[in-house]
C-alpha cells in the first residue's frame, strides 16, 4: 500500500476526484504541450455528466488558459472502460492535433493512465489487509498506528501534524462563514446556527448538535471550493475532522493522540482504497462516506482505549451499514445529499465506537470482507447511481 500521504492531500473542494484530479491533470498536459494556438479538453462519462457541477471545467480553463484558448467537450454518454472519470486532453496548433494524451482521475485526487505513466506512489506498507495488520498487532504486542509508523517512519507525524492544522482551520473557518453556497440550488450553511443550538442543550444533545455543526463546517467549505482535506475524498471531508475535532475539544486529548487516531483512520482508509475503491464514480457513496465513517470509527475507538479487535469492528460497522449508498448528488453539485451524509455518518461513527467499546471486539463479519463486498455491490450498481447525476435523488429533484 501507498503512504498516508497519499490518501490524506491538501486542496480545494468540492471535489477530489472531479476538481483536485482534472487539475492536476491539465497542469501536467500543458507543462509539456506548449506553443498551441489552443486545447481541447474532452471529458467522458461522469466527469462530463457532473463536471458543471463539480468546476469541472472551470479549474481545467484556470490552468489551460493561461497559456491557449480552451474548449471543453462534453460526452456524457461515452464511458471509457479504463475507469468512468475520463479525459481527453488535445494541443491544437494551426488547425491539427499536435499532441493528445487520455488521463483518469481515479479518486482521491488521484490519476492514472493505460500506459502506466502514472505508476502508483511507492509501497511501503507490505500487509495490505486488516487482518494481517491485526495479526501482526497481536504478535508484536502493537496497535494499528505502530504500524503506520513501522512503515512511515517518524517523519510521517510531521505530515499528519499539518493535515490536522488544516483539517481544524476548515472547520474553524466554516463555523464562522455564513450565507448561500454557490451553484444555484439555494442551500443555506447551517454550521454555525447548529453550533449556537447546541449551547442551548445539554448533555448528548448539545454533544450530538456540536458532531453535526462540525461535519457541515468542513462540508460546507468543501461545496464552496474552499480548502479542506481528502479524507478519503473531498466529497467525504467532513467525517473525520468532526469528529476527532469534538473529541479533542470536549475530552482535551492530547494533540498526538490525535495524530495518532488520525493515523489508524488512514490505515483503514489506505485498505479500502487499496482493495477497492474511494471514487464515487466507480463504486457509488459507499466508497466515499461509507469509508470515511469507517475511518472515523476506527479512530475514535482507538482514542477511547479500544483493542485492535475492537477499533476494527467499529470501522467494519462505519463501513457496513453504508453498503449500496448511491452517489447521486443533484444537479451534479457536491451539496444535496452529500453535506448531510457528511453529518449524518460522522455521528453513525461514533455511534460505532460506543457499539464495538461495549463488545468484546469479536465479531463474525471482517472488515476486508465488507471492502470486498463494497467493491462488488459498487461495480453492480448501474452507472446512473454512480456519480452522473442521472438517477436517484439527482433525477427526482427538479431545480425552479
């Protein structure tokens, strides 16, 4: 498996893998396709059916157009069998194609290629399943974020120290922002009104209100284009960071507890990624939400003294219960259902925490065999129910 690195990146939302992914691949194309009189970008299957409503294209013209006019192709209808999140990037130059390379955004920010140019980071993880890593945890007298820092090495708790800076100043900076999202859908920011309820309950449902305030922070941020971070994907940012950041303020654990949570999260994030998949184009919400919830089980339980069995099975539950969610975002914006998923599973994963901390960590279900269920139940789904907007809530919703 890949570094942390990989999984946890630093961008601007409302998506990984149809805003941060395209990006990155128009900077690369044009860094060696230059002196063009224009570019043609083509995007195919979802990247073309959500595009508009992810800046699809408007983050591809704020690299290309810098150096050329651009047009942008829209072929919705066309899925490449490589992966649904396609494109297709044309240099123009006195009427002729003078170079074209096909790219996906595979999720996560991610890209790859047929040609394998784009050959995956380097391994460092050689246990590329839960149950051997829980194996090993139980031989060494170990916990998950040992492991992560066998593989890593130390400097990796320098990285994860700034993923959690960022990760709090997005929700910081989302509780205080207030006002319409863009897009046209009309969704008010609710995070700071459910933060100023929450001061007016006491006990679990100020706690409850606080995990909901926080979610809708990030994932407000998220839809607004604003910085956040992968965890695994823009889409599900706001899982994670709400609830580690409710347990480091109401239970003042200390800043490397949570590093360390945050370490475990990815571990299990890094599985998921590894053995399935953590695009929404490829296996629906499951594989965004669903592991995020897991990712944020998983820590939670470890910050509440669980064993590796235990952290496992509140990982496995987080992911379980989000089996078949759609990715159907209306009229292609990251927004409505995704900023609720957001809060709702943040508070489904701490749920999972208290379910597996009461057990005694035994559980028949593994969480490797849910990733291979995900990924199952995901390429079984009918392409209209993975990110294309063309089914689901997406299609019964009609926008004034």
């Amino acid at each position: 498996m890949e570094s942390l690195k990989e999984l946890y990146k630093i961008g601007n939302g409302p998506s990984s893998s149809h805003t941060m992914g395209p990006k990155r691949a128009a900077e690369l194309f044009t860094g060696h396709c230059r002196g063009v009189d224009a570019y043609r970008v083509t995007l195919y299957g979802s990247l073309a059916a959500t595009g508009r409503g992810h800046l699809t294209d408007t983050v591809i013209r704020s690299v290309l157009e810098r150096s050329a006019p651009t047009e942008i192709v829209w072929k919705p209808e066309v899925v490449l069998p490589f992966h649904p999140n396609g494109m297709l990037f044309e240099g123009v130059k006195q009427e002729r194609i003078v170079d074209s390379w096909t790219v996906y955004s595979v999720g996560g920010g991610a890209l790859a290629d047929e040609a394998g140019t784009f050959a995956r980071a380097e391994h460092i993880y050689p246990l590329t399943t839960i149950t051997q890593i829980k194996e090993w945890c139980y031989r060494e007298g170990k916990t998950f974020w040992e492991y992560v820092e066998d593989c890593e090495g130390p400097e990796i708790w320098d990285y994860l120290d700034r993923i959690w800076t960022v990760m709090c100043r997005t929700i910081e900076r989302g509780l205080n922002n207030d006002g319409v999202l863009p897009g046209g859908l009309k969704v008010a920011r609710k995070a700071s009104t459910y933060l100023v309820k929450s001061k007016s309950y006491t006990d679990s449902l100020s706690s409850r209100a606080k995990i909901y305030a926080y979610a809708l922070a990030t994932s407000e941020e998220n839809a607004s284009g604003g910085e956040v971070v992968t965890a695994p994907t823009c889409g599900s940012s706001g899982v994670v960071p709400a609830v580690l950041y409710h347990l480091s303020t109401s239970r003042d654990f200390l800043r490397i507890r949570i590093l360390r949570a945050l370490a475990t999260a990815g571990l299990f994030g890094n599985v998921a990624k590894t053995n399935s998949s953590i695009s929404g184009a490829e296996v629906g919400c499951q594989g965004e939400v669903g592991v995020a919830c897991a990712m944020a089980a998983a820590a939670a339980c470890q910050l509440f003294g669980g064993t590796p069995s235990q952290i496992e099975y509140a990982a496995e539950m987080g992911l379980e219960h989000h089996l078949g969610l759609t990715c159907d975002p209306v009229c292609g914006l990251v927004q409505v259902p995704c900023i609720e998923r957001n809060a709702i599973a943040a508070a489904r994963a701490l749920d999972a925490n208290i379910y597996a901390t009461l057990s005694d960590g035994s559980h028949l279900v593994s969480y490797d065999k849910v990733v291979e269920v995900m990924n199952e139940t995901g390429h079984n789904l009918p392409s209209l129910y993975r990110e294309t907007s063309e089914g689901g809530l997406a299609k019964r919703y009609t926008r004034d």
